[in-house]
C-alpha cells in the first residue's frame, strides 16, 4: 500500500504579518493625520493675510504647547465627544444668488437676510459690520482673529474666537459654534463670520456646507442678519460654489 500523496500549497508557506504591523500602521496614520492638520493650520494662516513673521511665531507658539495639546487629544480619543448632525443641506425656496460689484459704497443688511463678500481679505466686509452694526441688537462675532469694534457696542458682542487665533485646546467644534450662536441669533444679532476658510479645511467641505446651510435658515427664521467674508482662492472652485449658492446676496462677484 502506498503512503498518502503529501499535497503541497501553491501559494507557498503562509506568511504571517509581523506582530508589530498593527502598531507600525496606527502610528503612520497617526503621523499622517498630525502631519495633514499642520499643514492645513499654516494654509490657513497664509490664506488670512499672515505675514512670515507672524506664522513663524503662530508656529513656534503651537511647539511649545505640543505636549498639552497631545495630552488632551489622548484624553479626547478615550471619551470622544458625540459628533452633530446638522442634517442634509437643503436649498431654501425663496433664496435667489445676486452679484453685487465691489464698487458699490455700502450694502445694507435687512434682517432674515444672508450677505457674502467676495475677497482676499475681511476688509470690505469689516466696513459693512461697523456700519450696521448699530441697526442690531446684538452682534456675533466668528472669527479666527475677531476685529476691533467701537466700545460702544462691547457690551451686546458675542465673540466666539475659532481656529488658529485662539487656544488649541479650547477649540470650539462646530456643533459648539452652532450652540453659541443659537441664543445671538434668536435675539436678532448681527452675525459676522470669516472662518469658512477654516471650518472646510478642518471640518471638510461637506460639514461645512451644511453648517452654513443651518446658519442661513437659523437667520431666515428668527430674523438675525449674517454677514460672511470669503476667500474664494483658498478653497477649490466647486467648494467655493457650493458654499456661496447658500446666500441671498453675493458681494465683489464678477
């Protein structure tokens, strides 16, 4: 009687994968991770107007409070908070896009309405809030470095500083940002924000969208007005477009 024919695997001997290949994959997603937000921090510097000096000192601020902002993001992962669910953007019936050319001396913000100025810079858009800002109750400031206003109007001023202008770790989400906004708004504010830039490249274009979309119907329903300055060259073109259709005036377009 013949032994039993040995049948050998084509495929060869199994390989197994190292015993630290899960470790050495969660520690380049983690350097990918840490290496994508960086870069998305100085764009966003640079997009807003920051010299070299000044990002040489924003960075050189962020260095010396690496270890803390690791310590909290450790803390963070072992009890992530709950993410918001702003829902699907919908279009508002009623909201029809107008171009405003940038020569025009001044664009009055009725209330329920939302406003966004085309520019490289929140410059114009500053003039429009110093302007009207006295036609409002109260105004809402969101803001990566919040502008100066008269003292006159301190008092009944809600700044919600967002980005890299303010402490890493008390960085506000943007469930938070609609949470600080809702009491303003209801009470008719003035809401100026310049932050879009920001909130596409760290939240995502389609987070930011809906947050904007939320924004719009926040205003429409109790009344506020909203006043946004964009970048539109920091953003990809169809970013840019989805986020300006979600307004009913359009200032500085061509």
């Amino acid at each position: 009687m013949n032994p039993p024919e040995r049948r050998v695997d084509p495929r060869g001997p199994s390989e197994e994968p190292p015993a630290d290949e899960e470790y050495a994959r969660t520690y380049a997603a983690g350097y990918e991770e840490g290496l994508r937000s960086a870069l998305r921090e100085v764009l966003e510097h640079l997009t807003r107007g920051h010299t070299p000096q000044e990002v040489r000192m924003l960075v050189q601020g962020r260095l010396a409070r690496l270890a803390e902002e690791v310590e909290l993001k450790r803390r963070a992962l072992l009890s992530p908070p709950r993410r918001t669910n702003w829902g699907p953007a919908p279009r508002f019936p009623g909201t029809t896009v107008t171009s405003v050319p940038a020569s025009s001396a001044t664009v009055p913000l009725e209330r329920g309405r939302s406003v966004l100025v085309r520019e490289e810079r929140p410059e114009r858009a500053l003039a429009i809030l110093r302007a009207e800002a006295g036609r409002f109750p109260r105004i809402a400031i969101v803001s990566a470095r919040p502008p100066e206003l008269p003292p006159s109007l301190t008092d009944r001023t809600t700044v919600i500083t967002v980005g890299a202008g303010g402490d890493r770790s008390e960085r506000l989400s943007l469930g938070e940002v609609g949470g600080r906004l809702k009491e303003p708004t209801e009470a008719g504010a003035l809401v100026y924000v310049d932050a879009l830039e920001f909130f596409v490249l760290e939240d995502g274009p389609d987070v930011a969208a809906r947050f904007v979309h939320w924004l719009v119907e926040q205003v429409q329903r109790s009344g506020a007005a909203l006043l946004v300055s964009l970048d539109p060259r920091a953003l990809e073109a169809r970013e840019a477009s989805r986020l300006e259709r979600a307004f009913g005036q359009v200032v500085g377009g061509a």
